[in-house]
C-alpha cells in the first residue's frame, strides 16, 4: 500500500510559516467569481476560509453569468488603489467573456495566480515574480515528503496555463525530465509506465488513471476533481492504484488545500513587495 501524502499537513505548515509575515503587514485579496459554477464557487469559499484562518482581509465580487468584459475591467480599477494587494478572476470563465484581455487587465505585481503573460515569461525564464498556485503547491508537496526532482522523469497529464504548462516549466527549472500529455497523446498508458512522477489533472468523467497505467514506486500526484454522486473523486481510481504504487495523493484533501495555501502566500507576498 502506498504513502497517502496528506495536503492538509502541508498546508497547515505553509499557514504556519506565513503567520509571523501577517504580523508584520495587512494584506487584503480581492476575489471575482462570475456566474454560478458549482466548482468555482467551492474554490472561492475555501479560498475565503483559508483569508479568515489566517487573518487575512479579503473582498469578494460577484458578477453574473451575463456581465460584460467592459465591467469586470473597470472592476480591475482596484489595480491603482494602494489596497487590495492581491487580485484574481476565478475561472473558467464564460465562453463569451474575453478572458485573456481580462487576465492581462490585472496588474501584474498583484497577480497572485501567476496568469498575466508577464508573470508567466519571467517564470520561463526561471526568475519568477509569483509562483502559479497548483504547481506550487505540487512543489510543496514533493518537498514535504523529501521526494527529489532532479533527473526523474515527471508525466503531466494536464497542459492547461493554470497546471500543466507553467508546472513543466517549474520542473524543467528544478532539472526534471518533463513529458507534457494532453487529449491528443497517443498510448497515454505506455507513458505513464515510464514515469517516477505522475501528475494527473483532467477531472473527467471519460478519463482515469487505472492500475494498468501506473506501476511500483511511483509518485501519484492527483489533481484532478469530480463529483460522482455526492463522492468528491480525483483522477486515480484510489483503490487499486494505491495498492501498486509508492505515494499516492488523495482526492479530497491532498493537493487541493495546498493551492489555497500558495495563494496565501503569494498575496503576502504581494503586499510586503508593494509595501516597500
Ligand atoms: N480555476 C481553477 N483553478 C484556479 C486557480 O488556481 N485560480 C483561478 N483564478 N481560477 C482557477
């Protein structure tokens, strides 16, 4: 049986680590959340605990699903106020939205989800303002365990900007060896087998990681989220992967409470840099 890597102890030591910087500053993160998608409303509800428990100030705005791109942009006027210090859109967005203008609406120095294009290029170029949140939070997570990164081969199964691209780059930049995989991989299985690290993040219901795909100790970073029934699942059919492999993350609780963790950190971040 595996090593079940437990989020919520990384988390707790990430909150931990950040409450003597509360101290010293006040930060305040302004939250948008457009429309009613169950999932976004999840995340920004743990994202609004995780402020409480920390004491950190925070502002919400709700927009409906049919607002305009014109009115979340002016909404981003908070970018010259000298509060808030951090700033995100939840996404996805919806389809008519124009959700590139708006990430690149957002100053760049209270990006705390890393996703403006400048944000995004110096973390290529290895010399990161932020660090996008889910990745960072994998990170932690390696290290918390003492896992090594240099020289193991790490499958991603995700290429999205807000997992998949900027995680490869961050693990390039620790010396991985990286295969990026998306919906038009072919013999995803064959891949997998040659991996030390997964890191599994599609969360749907036509795709999961099934014992055939893994094998005897590897890493299993699950990232992936879904409802079946009232159950929360991730990627990996738990059960039977986890009887194979080395470590294994679960779903809930493994890398969720570490991406809330990481954008405290960043927004800490962000208002001890323009506090200065
Ligand atoms: N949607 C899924 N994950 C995230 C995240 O980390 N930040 C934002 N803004 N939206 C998301």
């Amino acid at each position: 049986m595996a090593v079940i890597l437990d989020g919520r102890a990384v988390a707790t030591k990430i909150k931990d680590d950040l409450r003597s910087r509360i101290s010293k500053v006040k930060p305040l993160l302004a939250v948008c959340l457009v429309g009613s998608d169950p999932a976004s409303e999840i995340y920004v509800n743990h994202k609004r605990k995780a402020c409480e428990e920390l004491g950190i100030d925070h502002q919400f705005q709700h927009f409906t699903a049919d607002c305009t791109t014109e009115q979340i942009i002016d909404w981003l006027q908070l970018n010259s106020l000298d509060e808030p210090h951090g700033i995100l859109v939840q996404l996805p967005l919806p389809a008519h939205l124009d959700k590139d203008l708006i990430i690149q609406s957002i100053d760049p120095r209270k990006d705390v989800d890393c996703f403006h294009p400048e944000n995004q290029g110096l973390l290529m170029l290895g010399q990161p303002r932020f660090l996008p949140c889910t990745p960072a939070g994998i990170l932690e997570m390696l290290h918390y365990y003492s896992i090594a990164l240099e020289g193991q081969h790490v499958v991603i199964v995700n290429s999205s900007i807000i997992v998949g691209k900027p995680l490869a780059m961050m693990l390039v930049n620790a010396r991985a060896t990286v295969t990026v995989c998306h919906e038009y991989t072919r013999d995803l299985q064959s891949i997998c087998l040659t991996a030390d690290i997964i890191v599994t993040a599609v969360g749907k219901e036509h795709y999961r990681l099934t014992a055939d795909m893994v094998k005897k100790g590897q890493v299993i970073i699950d990232v992936g989220i879904f409802r079946e029934g009232r159950k929360i699942r991730g990627d990996a059919v738990f059960e039977e992967v986890a009887q194979k492999v080395g470590f294994i993350s679960p779903c809930p609780n493994g890398v969720g409470p570490l991406t809330v963790g990481c954008l405290l950190k960043n927004t800490v971040q962000a208002c001890e840099s323009l506090s200065k």
